[in-house]
C-alpha cells in the first residue's frame, strides 16, 4: 500500500487536517463517475503562481458541469500554500472537486447534492535546466479522449492509458493525435520549432487551454519570435527543427524526440524562453 504523508495539510469538505486523514465516501460521484473537475496551481518562494488564471479556468470548468460550489476556491488554494510551508519553497497544490456523495447510484444526479472538495500540496521533483537538456522523447498514440478536452475534468483515463502506452514502448510520454491532428501531450502543451517561429495547435475544444500555454505564447511575442496558433498535421512533424512541451508542473522542457524522429535541442532558443518564463516566478 502506498504511504500517504501525515505531515501534510489537506483541505476537506470545510476542514484542514493531515492528509492521511482524509477518507472519501465510495458514493461520491467522483469514484463512481468521474464526475468532477481540477485545478493545478504552483508556487514559487510562497507565491502562488498565476492563481488568478487558474482560477478563472476552473470557474469555467465548474460552470460547464454544472457543479456550484459555495466555498472561495481561491481562499482555499491560499491556505492551502500557506499551512504547507514547511514542505518547501516550491509546492504544487490539486484542488479537486466532485458533484459529491449521492444515493442511490443513478446516472442523473439529485438536486440537493453538495460538491466534495478537496485540496492538498506536495513539493513537484522538477528538473533542473541542464537535466531537462537531454528532452523527452515522445510516441504518438490516438487520442481517445471525450470533445471537451477544454475543460479539466477528473476523467483522465484515456490521458492515463495513453502515458502508459508510451512508456511500455520505451517513449518517455505520449503525444495524442486526433484524426491526423497533433493535439497535446497526456498533460502538456506541444509547441513546435522551425526557423525562427514557434507553432501550436489552437485553442479549441481538443486541447487544454494551458495556463503555462498562454505564458510560453506571451513570451515568444516578447523575444520576438513569431508565434502561429493553427492545426499541425502528423505528416509535418518531420518539417520542424524542435519541440516544447510546457504545463504548470513541468514548466518548459525540450522534446528532442516523436516516434524515430529526432529533434535538435535548440539550445539558446531554451534557453531564452527558460530565462524569462524563470523571470516571470
Ligand atoms: N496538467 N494539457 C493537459 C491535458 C494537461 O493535463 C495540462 C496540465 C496541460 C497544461 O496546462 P497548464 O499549463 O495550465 O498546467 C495541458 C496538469 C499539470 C496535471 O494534470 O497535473
């Protein structure tokens, strides 16, 4: 059985207690279902990160489900930083939240069910500037997920089974493509290289509208790199020259690999990219 830490704070339908404390009803619509949403924030020297945006995306993925909790996520998240200081300068915080505990089992749902919220911190093993170097190779796989991948929905099995996928082959992460269509990694943004422009399939309904996205798209506007948001075909993958994969727990790592093709490195264009969105902590 894996050890869930006692020295972390959690935060629980109204309460902060010790994580391994926390026990969730098997009538919650999040375990039978999958019926809820997330959130993932970092901060940085107790800082959160961009809270704001990720706020306003769970608002979003809140409203299309339908789910209205009536607690302050934001207040919950800060807390939440705040009562996990001693776990490090850098934490990384999931807020969870499901339509909640219902009986009977039915598809439809009861009106008076209340949302199951629950938020915790860990401290992310990220890797350093020069260990990310060596990029990440990727295998792309068919993307087998729902239409609405814009909303952070807890049903992540197809994102899941796809990582898997790519491990079993030796690949470090999967790359899903939907009918020819790169979409995103099984949890990142792809951004691609060729010359001095960087491209990224667009925001609609197949892809994560990834807050470290918009970053990455700002800061190539600032170092002048011009920046195309349009559908990337599978066939054109060998036409770059490079790759990023970027999300608020990686941040930004090379991809120096996608099926047998090899990518450069782009040493110095990682490395500017590296440096402001560092700039931006
Ligand atoms: N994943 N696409 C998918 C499918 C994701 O799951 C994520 C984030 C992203 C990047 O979004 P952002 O930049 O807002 O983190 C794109 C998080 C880290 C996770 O599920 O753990």
């Amino acid at each position: 059985m894996t050890n869930i830490p006692s020295n972390v704070q959690a935060y629980y339908n109204g309460a902060f207690l010790p994580l391994d404390q926390v026990s969730i009803s098997p009538f919650d619509r999040g375990f039978l279902f999958g019926d809820g949403v997330y959130e993932v924030i970092v901060s940085y020297d107790s800082k959160p990160f961009y809270l704001d945006q990720h706020m306003e995306r769970l608002e979003r993925s809140l409203k299309f489900c339908r789910i209205a909790p009536q607690q302050d996520m934001t207040e919950i998240v800060e807390a939440l930083f705040e009562k996990n200081r001693h776990l490090g300068n850098h934490l990384a915080c999931y807020l969870q939240i499901s339509r909640g505990v219902d009986y009977p089992r039915q598809h439809q749902h009861s009106s008076n069910v209340e949302p199951t919220i629950f938020g915790y911190c860990f401290a992310p093993v990220i890797k350093s500037f020069e260990d990310k170097k060596t990029g990440l190779s990727l295998k792309t796989v068919a993307d087998i997920r729902w239409l609405h991948c814009d909303i952070k929905a807890i049903t992540l099995l197809p994102n899941g089974l796809a990582k898997q996928q790519a491990i079993d082959l030796g690949y470090d992460d999967a790359l899903q493509i939907r009918e020819g269509e790169v979409k995103e990694t099984s949890s990142g943004n792809i951004f691609f290289v060729k010359q001095n422009t960087l491209y990224t399939p667009e925001s609609d309904n197949e892809i994560l509208h990834g807050v470290t996205r918009k970053l990455l798209s700002e800061i190539a506007k600032a170092e002048a790199l011009e920046l195309v948001e349009r559908k990337i075909f599978t066939e054109e993958l060998t036409e770059f020259t490079g790759a990023f994969l970027c999300s608020t727990i990686s941040e930004i790592t090379p991809i120096t690999q996608i099926d047998e093709y090899v990518y450069s490195l782009n040493e110095d264009l990682y490395t500017r990219l590296h440096l402001a969105f560092n700039a931006l902590k």
